[in-house]
C-alpha cells in the first residue's frame, strides 16, 4: 500500500501548485515545508524528520493545488499513501484511522500552540521554545530555515543565538 520515495537533498517531494497525491511518512532525512510570499520570501511552516508526517492534507482530500514547497533540507526517503489505499486502509483497519485521527489531533493542537506563540512570544523566546521542543531538529537545519520558521530575518537570528548561547553558557 506504500510507495517509496527517495528525495536528495535540496530536491523537491512537491511543489506549490501541485495536487498532493500522497500522503508521506519519512523513514530517514529531513525535509522543510514552506509558502513563498509575495517577494519570494519562504515562510517556513514545519520541519519533517524521521517517524513524521509530512504532505499538505488540504490538498490531498480535496484534490486542490497546494500552496506549498516540500523540499529536502537532507538526503531524505519516505514512504508515500495515495488516496486510495489510504481510505482503504481506514476502512480495513479502523485501529489506523484512530491513530491518524489522534495524529491528527495533536496537529492541530501544536498548530494552535505555535500560532499563539508567533503573536505573544518575542523572536528569542520562539526560538528557545523551538530548541526545547525540537532539539534533533535544530542542528540538523541552516539558520536561514531556522529564521523562516521564526519569522525574522538570518541576521537577526545570528544575534538571537549569539545571545541565548552566552546566556546558557553562564
């Protein structure tokens, strides 16, 4: 029911404009899911490491574009669920749909969270949330992607690392 996939790094799983066809789970690597707005600037919504998942949801259960990039920031493999075999496998295990139902869940909850944080957390207290919650991400992505997530530009990312890592040191 799965379809592997291998992605180098700096190489595309999707591409904004794109129906998503499948769902992925990543069996190794790491990937960064990102919109560009209209500068061209990337916002970067998540980071997708091993035993996640990662896809745009909306468009793969309403067969619209996405309006999102997925590009490997890591030589990456996953495995992919096309529509089909992923309602089938609802239907012929319900246990899984609990599972992604819960999955789901705890999505949505991380995304409200994260939302809250981008308007009532200043830049460093982001970023000090983000190396507690995530700490086998933040060393294996560049401070570009780093600040794309956060929201602020690279330089003011260096200064913010600079500054919580002379603080922690004390």
């Amino acid at each position: 029911m799965l379809t592997e996939v291998k992605v180098k790094k700096k190489g595309y799983l999707m591409q904004a404009g794109e129906i998503t066809k499948y769902e992925y789970f990543i069996t190794k690597g790491c990937l960064k899911v990102y919109t560009l707005d209209v500068d061209g600037s990337p916002h970067i919504s998540m980071f997708a490491v091993e035993d996640y998942w990662t896809g745009d949801l909306a468009s793969f259960m309403t067969k619209e574009p996405s309006r999102y990039f997925i590009k490997a920031t890591e030589d990456s493999e996953l495995l992919g669920i096309s529509r089909t075999n992923y309602d089938l496998l609802f239907q012929e295990i319900p246990k899984f749909e609990k599972f992604y139902r819960i999955l789901y869940q705890r999505s949505l909850i991380s995304y409200i969270r994260r939302s809250n944080h981008g308007i009532s957390l200043t830049a460093e207290e982001r970023y000090i949330q983000f190396k507690k919650k995530y700490p086998k991400i933040v060393n294996r992505i560049t401070q570009k992607d780093l600040a794309g997530y956060i929201g602020i530009t690279p330089e003011f990312m260096s200064k913010i690392i600079t500054k919580v890592n002379r603080t922690q040191k004390s």
